[in-house]
C-alpha cells in the first residue's frame, strides 16, 4: 500500500503519517460525522508526507510509529526540516517510552496505543485549535509588522519631504525667519537700527549680454552670485536678492550685531578679490571681462516677509535707497562708502574721501574709497584677510 492516496476534501487537512492503514480508517470512522470538517490524507512514507505538503499544506500531521524500515523519531525531525512543515504541529501515536525522544524531534502531542476514540478527537481538536490560534497570531503579526514597515516609511517619506521643504525655504529665507515661519505661521516686520546694505552691479551689462548667449549669461551671473552668496555667509550678511545683474545683501539682521559695517566691508573686499581672479582666468581665456561696482551704506531698515503662497524677506527704508545711490555712485572695481559707514569703519580701514558727490534724489552724500585693511590689521599685503589683532578686535563688538 505504498502509494495509497484518499482524500476527502473538506477544511482541516490532515496527513496520517504510517506503514498500513489503521489509523487512516480509524480516523476516518471515528469524525465521520464531522468528515465535512476535515480532510485525511494518507502517506505511507516521510518522503510521500513531504510531497503531499507542497500542495495539499496540512494542519496537522498524524505520525503513527509502526514502521519497520523507518524511524518515526527521525521522520518527525526531517518534517520538521521542511520550511513549509516547520509550524505544522505533529502529533505521535506511539508508546509512552519514546515521547521524550518525540518531543524533542518535534513532536507537540502524544496519543498512546492502543488509540482511544475520545482522546484521538480531544487532540486532533485541540491540535488543529492551537495550531488556528498560532497562524492567526503570526499572520496578525506579520501584518502588523507590515504597518509597522509602512507606517515607518511614510514617516521617512515625511520626514524627507520636510527636509527638502526646510531646505528650499531656506533658500529664500534666512534661517531664523524661516524657524519663526514654520513655527509660528507668520512673521512680524522688524525695525533695525543699524544695518548696512551693500549693493553689487555688474558695469556695462547690456553690451555683455549683447555679446553673449542668454545660456551663457545665466551661467555667468551664476558662478557669480553662488560665490558672494559663500562669501557674505561667511561674514554674517545675509543675501536679501538679486535684480537682475544686480546683487543685495546686507549686514546686522536678522541677527542683529554692531560689527555690521566692518563684516559687510570684509565681503566686499573678498568679493572684489574673486572677481579680479575670475577676471585672470577670463583674459587667459580671451573671453569678455567681468567688472563689478560696489556700494555700502550704514542706517535704520524695515525687515520682513511680504508673500503667502511666494515668500520673500526684503528690507525698506531711506537706507537702501541711499546705499543703491552710493553704489551707482561708484567706480568698476572700486567699493564705495557713504561717510556714516566710513565713521564705523576708519580706525581699521585706509579710505580715500572723495568729497560730496551728488546723488540722485539725496543731494550731496559724502563717499569714500575704500583701498583694505590697514596694514597693522592685515595678514596679507593687499588688506583683505584680518589679522589675529583685527580678529581679537572684533571679536569684542
């Protein structure tokens, strides 16, 4: 009877794992009234058990050890190998003796011979009960992992969608306005005392552009302003923004500090100094050069956002009318300063007056060239790097 099949197709299907059919038709005989809850199967060899698995995915498995040429003990252990099997619970029919080795194999259960009708239905129930509650339980459990998993990357996805949403805010805001915006929703305007405002131009746009492909003028105004951006946040002064070839920074907000003029004085010389190296690399290159004219001016501003679906943070008042008008004022390659900048600045800078020149609108601003840092103050013969001395000083503002 080695190759004997029957089946009953119904619910709980249950493998009887034995060498003759006696406990195949004893089961059979003893659910009958029930057969429509279950499925008995009968293998006649471990190797038809495992075969029949792969298709038929049993409840249970019914190991009667009456083998001769098989030991039931080391079938229910490759059983247990199987990865299909490996949570099946296996109940034993055998001999009080060899339970202990049945237990460590694998075996969950035992039924003693000769078999007893009301004990073998007591523990295939209970049997095919636990077994229900366990895959039940890992089944919860694996979806529960899934939310787990999803939840954790939606959170992720959040996560990194806040990380791209700061730092394109921070793109356009600077840092603590835009802590206070998603903190609070809004932004109140701020009044500042003494902040200077530096604008930059670049002379003789217009013909530039003639000569050059608007590929080539977005690239060019772009290697600019992402080195003044570098330079002028590593001088606390914040970029406000550009208008055209035109670049507006200014320094003391939104942090405010009373080095301002001196910070925003050091960024323009650092400034300078890169446009002339550019302009080394242009001539070399035979390519259109690059001349920039700077102004500062030191005085009171409104500071705010303005915008709800595009933010912006600008600054109003005279003192940027006036620093616009000092700059145009200037000269290429030359920084410009009204005299209310100079007077916060001229114990550490050489200035040359260049008397009352007339602005726009303003009458008569008195300006000064600025050349660099005094020698006793520079570390380098062109007057651009502080010194320890310089650094030491300003550090004290």
């Amino acid at each position: 009877m080695s190759n004997l099949y029957q089946a009953i197709r119904n619910t709980y299907k249950i493998i009887i794992l034995e060498q003759d059919i006696e406990l195949f038709h004893f089961a059979v005989e003893v659910f009958g009234e029930e057969l429509q809850a279950y499925e008995f199967v009968l293998a006649n060899s471990c190797d038809e058990a495992i075969s029949m698995s792969i298709s038929l995915l049993p409840k249970l498995i019914l190991v009667h050890n009456n083998f001769s040429s098989e030991n039931a003990i080391d079938m229910i252990k490759r059983l247990k190998y199987v990865d299909i099997l490996r949570d099946v619970p296996i109940l034993i029919v055998s001999s009080p003796r060899d339970y202990a080795k049945a237990y460590e194999a694998g075996a969950i259960d035992f039924i003693r011979r000769p078999v007893d009708k009301t004990e073998l239905v007591v523990r295939v129930k209970s049997m095919l009960s636990l077994f229900t509650l366990l895959n039940g339980m890992k089944e919860a459990s694996e979806f529960l992992e899934m939310q787990a998993s999803d939840l954790e990357r939606k959170s992720k996805e959040v996560e990194e969608e806040k990380k791209r949403t700061d730092a394109l805010l921070l793109n356009i805001l600077p840092y603590e306005i835009a802590e206070q915006l998603k903190n609070k929703g809004s932004v109140e305007a701020k009044r500042y005392r003494r902040v200077s405002v530096m604008f930059i131009d670049f002379k003789g746009f217009t013909k530039l552009s003639e000569m050059l492909t608007f590929q080539e003028i977005i690239k060019e105004l772009g290697i600019c302003f992402e080195k003044f951006d570098e330079i002028v946040g590593l001088h606390f002064v914040e970029k406000i923004k550009t208008i055209g070839d035109a670049y507006m920074c200014a320094g003391g907000l939104p942090i405010r500090n009373a080095s301002n003029p001196i910070d925003t004085l050091l960024a323009a010389l650092k400034i300078n100094k890169f446009i002339d190296e550019y302009n080394d690399l242009k001539r070399s290159l035979d390519q259109p050069l690059w001349e920039i004219r700077t102004g500062i001016h030191t005085g009171e501003v409104i500071a705010g956002v303005i915008g709800k679906k595009k933010f912006a943070y600008d600054i109003w008042g005279d003192t940027v009318n006036t620093a616009a008008r000092v700059q145009s004022a200037s000269e290429p390659g030359k920084i410009n300063i009204s005299g209310i900048t100079y007077d916060f600045v001229k114990e550490y800078f050489n200035c040359t007056y260049r008397g009352k020149v007339a602005a726009k609108n303003k009458g008569e601003i008195d300006m000064y060239f600025v050349q660099g840092l005094k020698p006793e103050f520079a570390s380098d013969v062109d007057g651009i790097q502080p010194n320890s001395k310089f650094k030491e000083i300003l550090s004290t503002f």
